[in-house]
C-alpha cells in the first residue's frame, strides 16, 4: 500500500513549537479569543465557542470512528447534539466499536481508507506508521484558542515522541485540571446486603467474602427461586483486564498502569502479574470460587448476559467499574429497585495495603481524537473540536441546553427537580433523552472541580451536586459509614505521589516492536493461565500458578519489561523536556 502524503505542516519548526508552547501557557483564566477564521470552504466560524451573530455556517458531516463502545448514541438526534451542530453546523456520522477495537483499527490502519474524525484508544501507532493521521500542531496554533487555552502549558505532553514531536490526537481521556469527587471503581456491595448486616466494616477481601457469604446463607434465592450470586466477574474479551485482572494491582496497593507495575522512583518496570502481591489475590479467588461464592459462569459468559445478570437483582457483588456495569444497574433504578444498586468500597487484599485507584496520574494525554488525511476540511474539524472545548461547548455537553435541563438562578446553574429526577432514577433513559454524556471521550474537557468564566463548575461532578444525583437508599447507605460521597471511604490521592509518566496503559507502543509482539503474546498466556488458576481444583492452584509464570519466562517477558521500561523512561524525558 502507498502512503498517504500527509496534511502540509507536518514537519514543526522550532520557532512554530516556541510560540505554540509559549502562546499556550497555563492561564485558564483568560478570556477566550474573540477573533474569528475562514473555513476552507468559506463559512465563517467565531473561535469564542460560537458563531458570531448572524454568521451562516455551512452544513458539513464528518465521518467519526470510536474506539469505544456507545449503544446509547442517538445519531445526533438528541438536544445537546442538535444545539452542537446549530453553533458549529458539524454533524457526525458515528460508527463505535463493538467489543474489543484492534482488529477494526488494524483493518482502517491497513484499508488506506480512513473516517474523518477517528478516536484509536492504543492503537494510535498504527494509523502513524500507515500515514493516515494529520499533524495538529498548526491547526492548533492557528484555529483552536480554546483548546490551547484548556491545555496551557501541558500542551507539550500531547507531542507524540521525542523523534516525532507532533501532535496527533486532541487528548480526551484525561482531563485537565480538578479532580475525582466521587468513586467509580473498588469492589460494589448491593446496599441491601450492607443494610441487613448492620453496615459491617468492607476494607478487605475477607470482610467482602464475609458479606456476601453471610447473606447468600440467610438468602440462597431471590424472590423467584432463582439462585442470588455472590461475585461475578466480567472476562468477556478486553473486558477481563476490567473486572478480573486489574483488581489484583488494586488491591494491593499499586496505581493502573495498564499491564505493568512501575517503581516509583527508578522506573523499573514489572509485568504485574509477576507481583508475589498479586498471586494471593488470585488464590483469593480461586478461594471464593471453592467456596461457591463466585459466579461458575464468570469465564464464559458473554458481557451481555453479565449485564443482564446485574440488572435480574441477582448479583450481591461486583470487582468492577460504574461504567461497565452501569446499564445492568441503571435498569434496575429504572424500575423503583434502588436497594439492589451498588456502593462503593476500598477494599485491599489485607489491611497492610492502601486500596489504589485514586492514586494520582496528572494530566496524562495520550488516547485521544485525530484527524485524518481522508478529512475533507481539517480546519473545520479543528475548529469543531475547538468549540468542544470552549466554555460554551463544555457547558453544553456538560449541563445540557439552558432552560431545559438547567436553570441559571442568582448567577448559579441550577438543575430543575424533575430533571434531576430523572437523572438519577433512570441514567440510560436521561441520557438518550438530553444527549448529555455522549461527548467524554469525543472532545478535550476541563476536570471535576474547575470553574468557568461565570464562577460556576463546567461539570456537574462537584460535591454538592454529586449529592443531589444520589438516590434515598444511596444516601442512607453512605450516611451509616459516616460518608458523604463514596470518594470518602478510600485514601486520599494526596496521600500518594503523582507518577510523572501519567497511567502508563495510555503509553504508545510502536505496533512492529518487539515489545508489542511481545505483550500479545503475554496476553494470550495471561488470559488462558488466570482463569485456569481460578478455577483450579483445590491443591493445584500453586502449580498452576508456577507454570504460568515459567512460560511468560519462556515466552519472553523480561525481554518486553525492559522495552516497555525504555517507552516509560522516554516518555518522564519528553514531558520534562
């Protein structure tokens, strides 16, 4: 295949980086530029975060890929979508993974045939190596104020190597500034398991395990006869990583650095799976499931009946993420069953060990959207992904449309009653309805916690609000751990240091290194070796064990540490540079 000749201006000077990075530095107080530029077809576009009165704006769609999953997307049919491509005339023509994406990103990187707008999760080296992606560095200069505003002076950590310094993808899976107010991960417990055992302490695995046994003994069955569950787990494809492995690093006191563990001071990377921490996590496992408290079917069923499960009432437990069993529990709130969502809990392998998914990781860049050398007006689609990222567009993809899912009273966003409602009582329906939550993971965005122009948050995660999103039985359940916010039970993120490589899994690797051969080929082992362990027989699971780990020696994975540490080491020069 030809490579495609890229976009004019790949090639940076210094003088253009020089005013790029000093243009960009960190004032997130400025207004935004009122000034205003030509797209290439002649509509005028006002790079404030909307059109100048009376501008005419020309319609024009782009075709998006999501490395994501987004089953709730409504075609830009909802009100927020619809005020978006009234400000910018944009619309997008949105295809979403289903399942895991590498093979449909190798597939566009090997097709010479690219969408637009495309959104690549890790497999970004793959469409830089076939010439399909656009460097942004001008773009941004010239046509994106607010983005360079949003970035300040972290614009330099979206530079792609220290080799290729340009900027490929606008950054979207990490915000920028603020921080978590709320928990979304550790263990969950359905509050009505907490409630009739007297709200018993759930800091380890132990005091989870005790929980969930002590209330599948008082009820083996729901309502129906049907079996309640104590734990599943979700190991639907990439899924597993999720809901099985990741919690192994959890709790046992490490950050998510995707498949390694890194040391916080030399930087001497591990396969952490490797970890004598992480070997008792898994005996735990195999434990519960010898002990029938976890689910027989965890390993083969599909994410789909995972889902279902959670939304039947069924399931007392989970190890998992809000976002990946969030339909599952968002029916049942649909259907009045609050007392069968779930709480939040820090829960570490003993007591010796800090639970660590709220260990700080910085702004971390990395996974993003890009455009393509396929996309017909590049300066349109900048200034599309510059809108985003304007206090205007965060508001709206945010809050929603003024008057209809929020009010401004005294000076204040405020959201009406009913719609708060709705909301909290039906999250999936809310969303389809409002559109309000479709654009996380499309557009650059400000953090939880930061305020615009106007005094007030440009999300809806703050404190205040956070409480006003939880139901009666959610407040009642935090209120008798003396909580506020799920946040409030696990180690303060200013307890830990900030890793100055980000979340290492957000790390590119080159697709044809050796050391990403290598992880595939870790992969394979690891996701055959781990359930065979879990669902060893009792006495075997320590043989299981050992040979898993002599044939990740066998198969090389020292070899794809030392390469991976090279990339995390590269990385910790590039942003200090």
């Amino acid at each position: 295949m030809n490579r495609k000749k890229k976009w004019p201006g790949i090639l940076l000077t210094a003088t253009m980086l020089a005013g790029l990075l000093t243009g960009c530095s960190g004032n997130n107080n400025t207004e935004n530029a009122g000034n205003s530029g030509k797209t290439d077809n002649g509509a005028t576009v006002g790079t404030n975060g909307g059109n100048a009165e009376g501008e005419s704006l020309k319609p024009i769609t782009f075709k998006f890929y999501g490395a994501d999953e987004s089953p709730n997307w409504q075609n830009m049919q909802d009100p927020v979508s619809k005020e978006m491509t009234k400000a910018t005339g944009v619309t997008l023509d949105a295809e979403f993974a289903v399942g895991d994406s590498s093979q449909k990103i190798a597939l566009i990187s090997a097709s010479g045939d690219y969408p637009d707008l495309i959104s690549p999760k890790g497999e970004l080296s793959k469409l830089v190596e076939a010439g399909a992606m656009i460097d942004l560095t001008d773009l941004i200069e010239e046509h994106a104020p607010n983005l360079k505003k949003l970035f300040g002076d972290q614009i330099k950590r979206l530079r792609y190597s220290k080799e290729d310094p340009s900027i490929y993808v606008i950054p979207t899976y990490s915000a920028v500034g603020g921080g978590p107010f709320d928990a979304a991960g550790g263990f969950q417990l359905q509050h009505r398991v907490v409630k009739e055992l007297g709200y018993p302490q759930i800091r380890t695995v132990k005091d989870f395990e005790n929980a969930v046994k002590a209330y599948l003994e008082k009820h083996p069955t729901d309502e129906n006869g049907n079996p309640n569950i104590g734990l599943t787990l979700n190991a639907d494809d990439w899924r597993m990583l999720i809901s099985v492995t990741n919690p192994a690093f959890w709790t046992t006191g490490a950050p998510d650095d995707g498949e390694y563990h890194i040391d916080i001071d030399t930087q001497e990377v591990t396969y952490h799976y490797r970890r004598p921490e992480e070997k008792e996590y898994f005996r735990w496992l195999n434990h519960m499931y010898t002990e029938g408290l976890l689910d027989k079917e965890s390993f083969v069923q599909k994410y789909d009946q995972y889902k279902a499960k959670i939304a039947s009432g069924r399931v007392l437990g989970l190890s998992d993420q809000s976002w990946d069993y969030a339909d599952g529990e968002n029916a049942l709130k649909a259907e009045g069953k609050f007392e069968y969502g779930y709480g939040h809990y820090p829960v570490s392998l003993s007591e010796e060990f800090k639970e660590g998914s709220q260990w700080p990781s910085g702004f971390m860049a990395g996974w993003g959207v890009g455009i393509t050398v396929d996309n017909p007006d590049p300066v349109r689609a900048i200034k599309f992904l510059d809108f985003l990222a304007s206090e205007q567009g965060q508001v709206l993809i945010n809050w929603g449309v003024e008057g209809q899912h929020y009010n401004v009273e005294n000076g204040k966003r405020v959201i009406p009653a009913d719609v708060l409602e709705k909301k909290k009582n039906d999250p999936t329906g809310f969303q389809k309805e409002s559109g309000i939550g479709f654009y996380g993971a499309i557009g650059a965005h400000y953090g939880d916690g930061v305020k615009d122009s106007t005094g007030n948050y440009y999300t809806t995660s703050f404190p205040e609000q956070i409480v006003e999103t939880y139901n009666d039985v959610e407040k009642e359940t935090l209120a008798a751990y003396k909580a506020t916010t799920w946040l409030d039970q696990f180690p303060k993120a200013e307890e830990l240091p900030v890793r100055p490589w980000g979340a290492a899994w957000n790390i590119t690797v080159p697709a044809d290194s050796e050391t990403n051969i290598l992880q595939e080929k870790m992969k394979g082992i690891t996701f055959k070796r781990i359930p065979q362990a879990v669902l060893a027989k009792p006495g075997e699971f320590d043989k299981l064990w050992d040979a898993y780990q002599q044939e990740l020696t066998d198969a090389g994975v020292e070899k794809m540490e030392d390469g991976y540490e090279v990339l995390v080491k590269e990385r910790v020069e590039l942003w200090n540079d």
